[in-house]
C-alpha cells in the first residue's frame, strides 16, 4: 500500500447499495474518469471509512472565495 500514484482520481459520484439476498456487505460503488469501481465491505469496514471521512472532512479548510 506503500506504492501510490502521484496524481489522484476525482470522484465524481458515488453510490452504496446491497446486493440481493446478501445484506451482511455494503457495496460502494465509485466513479471517475477511468470508469467504474466497486468494492465490497463489511459492516467494520463501512463503518470504519465512513468516520474516517467524517473526521477528515471536519479538518478541511473553508473553501476560498474569489
């Protein structure tokens, strides 16, 4: 996890859901310019990176203004 891309892919949507007859895993699915990717999560995981976006987005600074 240490080799990272020196530029990043926006998101421009998102979506979750869960799949028919399997309600124990969340599916995130995101989508930049390169297309589609889907990742499959457990209620830990879910939870773990929804707090940490909750965190991080109360660190962000205030958007500037023009």
């Amino acid at each position: 996890m240490n080799n990272r891309a020196t530029s990043a892919d926006f998101v421009t949507a998102f979506a979750t859901g869960w799949p028919e007859n399997q309600p124990d895993i969340m599916v995130l699915s995101l989508t930049t310019h390169k297309g589609i990717q889907d990742f499959a999560l457990n209620k830990e995981q879910a939870l773990l990176i929804a707090k940490t976006m909750k965190d991080t987005a109360a660190r962000l600074a205030k958007p500037k203004t023009v």
